[in-house]
C-alpha cells in the first residue's frame, strides 16, 4: 500500500555496513535509550486554514495523465491515495464538509466515520458511484486504474496528482490541489503555513539530533502484516533512489542503514538484518499490533539479536500517519522525534 513492488525484491548480500563502534558512544546518546514508545500527534485531527474557501470555477487542471479535467463543481469530493495526503490537503484548505467519503489511509478524526470506498486495498466502483462525488482527487499509488477510469467514463471529473515523495515536493503538492479546488491564493497561503510549521520543526530537531556521527540512531523501518505474512525491511527505491522510510529517517537525524548500503526494500531476512545494526525499529502501529507488540516483535528470527532487539527499542507510529505527505508532516515529525530522542520539542530553543 505504502511503496511500490516491495514482494519482488529481496536484500543484497555483501560485506555489510560499518558500524559505528558501540564503545565510542556518549553516556548521553539517544542510541542508548532502551524500550518501546508510541509516537503520538499532537492533535488527532487538521485544522483547515480557513473555514469558508470560495472557489473560483471552473478551471481546467491537466493531471498526471496528460487529460485536461474541467472542474465546475467542488460540492462532493472524494480524495483517494495510498497515503491519506490529498485528504489531508482537502481538508486543510477548508474543503472538509465537502468531503464524501475517504480511502483506507485517511482517518484522521474529521474524516474517519466517512463511508470507506475500498475493499481491502482497492478501490471499490459500486462504493464510490453510490456518493455521487462531483470531483474525484487520486493518483496511481491506489487503484485499479480500470476502477478509476470506469468513474470518469461515468461523467465524473477525475484528476490524478503527482504525488510528492519528500519534503520539498509537499508545497508544490499542496499547490496543485489548491489550483484544481479553484483556490490558488488560498494554496499560496497555505504553502507559506506549511513551509512555515516545517521550517520551524526542524530547526528544533537538528538542535536535538547529536553532532557526533558514533552517536546518531541508527534505524530502519519494518513493513509487517503478521495475519498475511508479509515481513518486509524499507531500504532504497527498486531505482536506487531514497525509499519514503529513508527519507523519514535521514529528515529526523538519524542513519538510514539499509539505505546507505544501498539495499533495496524487500522480504526480511534475519541474516539481512542482523548484518545492519540497527539501534532503533520504526514500524506501523498496526504492523506491530499484528505481530503481537514488542513481545511478538522479538520471536521473529533475527530481530531479537541486534542493538534494537537487546534493548527492544521499537518506535511506532499510526498507519494513518506515518506517511502522509502533506499539511500534518510537521507533526508527524515532531511526535517521531520526541520519541526518538525523549525530548519535549516545545521546548527546545530552534535558534
């Protein structure tokens, strides 16, 4: 659901990374810290930078797949991806009561109760025909695509977004819905808001995150669905480029360990594993649910036998969250650090 073609590629096997000597590390290293946190957002929910936006329409917005959609009519929104993020940026422009039902991914307090259009991962035809939306906000990270355009070929305006996969791609993500809202103006104020809550999140992270490079988490984050058994490691992109979990991680402070050795995400392998190191286990919330928690976690081969597993350092978050690339990003960061490094960052000087 998160990264795409994950099943098919496994870890490299070579000499393994070089890590950073465990005896060098300060008494006051974050690499030290031991058990399992939860990281939580602040608020469970998105306040909407204006509670009345005016659209100007129609507008003609070409998506992804070179179509020009005419939009006349905002009334009744679905926004449907992989990650929850165009919910999120529909809702933050103040487009929520519009909103008629959500993906598996957004659920986020004002949207969760809203009708569901998917059948485990799909997109479910019948589901989203029945709300009668007037626009339809996605991208090719759900599908079928045969579902999507069965309900544009139904008269329904569709338009698909190119998805931002870091941090500096969120403005221009935030844009381009804004434009195709037919509130452009009220996008450019949101962008300098975001910009803004992110700018300042990370100044107080980076005034957290050790100077020394022996004392930097080294993490890596695990993909599990223990029901369906599915144990997946997040490293690199199948292209070599950063996975969204590397991304994460490095944006935190902390080492990428499966990224910088060039390891593409793929099926767990203990001996894998067990060659990187890791300080520190990033996870869904509902992954580690459905391993048994931490006590699960740590009867799974190889997991138990590195720095994080001798100390059971895990660190959750909501699937909800995680990786929704968008309006809440600066929080999502902020509770991930704060459970990273045991701080309270409103209360760390970002000078």
């Amino acid at each position: 659901m998160l990264v795409v073609a994950l099943s098919g590629c496994g870890l490299i096997v070579g000499d393994g990374p070089s890590v950073a000597d465990a005896g060098q590390v300060s008494a006051e290293s974050p690499r030290s810290i031991t058990g399992h946190d939860t990281a939580v957002l602040a608020s469970g929910d998105i306040e909407a930078i204006t509670e009345d936006p005016q659209p100007q329409l129609p507008v003609e917005f070409t998506g992804l797949d070179d179509v020009s959609v005419t939009v006349t009519d905002t009334s009744r929104i679905l926004a449907l991806d992989g990650t929850g993020s165009l919910a999120s940026i529909v809702f933050g422009l103040g487009f929520g009561p519009n909103v008629v039902g959500r993906d598996l991914t957004t659920g986020f307090d004002s949207a969760k109760d809203l009708p569901l259009v998917m059948t485990n991962h799909t997109l479910n035809a019948e589901s989203i025909l029945e709300l009668n939306p007037t626009l339809v906000l996605t991208d090719y990270s759900v599908g079928p695509y045969d579902v999507q355009m069965q309900i544009r070929n139904a008269g329904i305006p569709v338009i698909f977004f190119n998805p931002a996969d870091d941090m500096e791609s969120i403005p221009r993500l935030i844009g381009d819905v804004a434009t195709a809202l037919g509130v452009p103006d009220l996008g450019a104020q949101y962008v300098a808001d975001f910009e803004r809550r992110l700018d300042d999140t990370l100044a107080r992270i980076k005034a957290v995150v050790p100077q020394a490079e022996e004392d930097k988490v080294r993490m890596v984050f695990l993909y599990m669905r223990g029901r369906a058994g599915v144990y997946h490691l997040f490293g690199n992109n199948p292209d070599g480029t950063r996975g969204a979990a590397g991304v994460i991680i490095e944006t935190l402070g902390g080492i990428d360990v499966a990224g910088e050795e060039d390891w593409v995400s793929g099926a767990l392998t203990a001996e894998g594993l067990m060659r990187l190191e890791p300080d520190l286990y990033l996870m869904l919330t509902l992954g580690l649910e459905s391993v048994g928690g931490v006590e699960g976690l740590m009867t799974i081969p190889g997991l138990p036998l590195t720095p994080a597993g001798e100390r059971q350092r895990v660190v959750d978050m909501s699937d909800y969250e995680m990786f929704t690339w968008g309006p809440r990003t600066p929080e999502v960061l902020t509770a991930l650090a704060e459970s990273i490094y045991h701080v309270d960052l409103s209360k760390v000087d970002p000078a």
